[in-house]
C-alpha cells in the first residue's frame, strides 16, 4: 500500500504512516539522543508524526481518485 514519510529537524527524526494513517515506522539520528534535550526530541517526533500522516492521506486521496475515475462519491472522504 501506499506510505507517507514525514521528517522534522532536518530528517534527525523520520516516521513513516500506512494508507490506513498507522505508524509502521519510526527513525531517530543517534545523535538527537547524545545531545539530551528530551523536549526537542518529543516534538521532533510530533511534528514528523503529523507531516506523515498528512502525506499518506494526501497519497490516499490521490489513490482513490484515480481508481474512481475523479467520481465524487459522498461519504468516502
């Protein structure tokens, strides 16, 4: 199925999301750890979380479009 990616910190954290807006993946540069800030850290990952759950359902949408042929079914978005 299709994936979004999102990265924060200039890709020190990059999480991935399925077509179904789940979390498969989570990465974090070793060096975001060494550094000890806790706080960037968990909004680093928040900010990557949010920016690939928009991807996959901006991918989702593009998908479904083209399997409907761009028809505007009421209730499926």
């Amino acid at each position: 199925g299709q994936r979004g990616a999102g990265s924060a910190g200039g890709g020190m954290v990059t999480v991935t999301a399925d077509g179904r807006g789940e979390i498969v993946a989570v990465r974090i540069d070793p060096e975001v750890i060494q550094g000890g800030d806790l706080e960037m850290l968990q909004d680093l990952i928040v900010a990557a979380t949010n920016e690939a759950l928009r991807r996959s359902r901006d991918l989702l949408t593009t998908e479904m479009g083209r399997l409907t042929g761009g028809l505007n079914l009421p209730g499926l978005f």
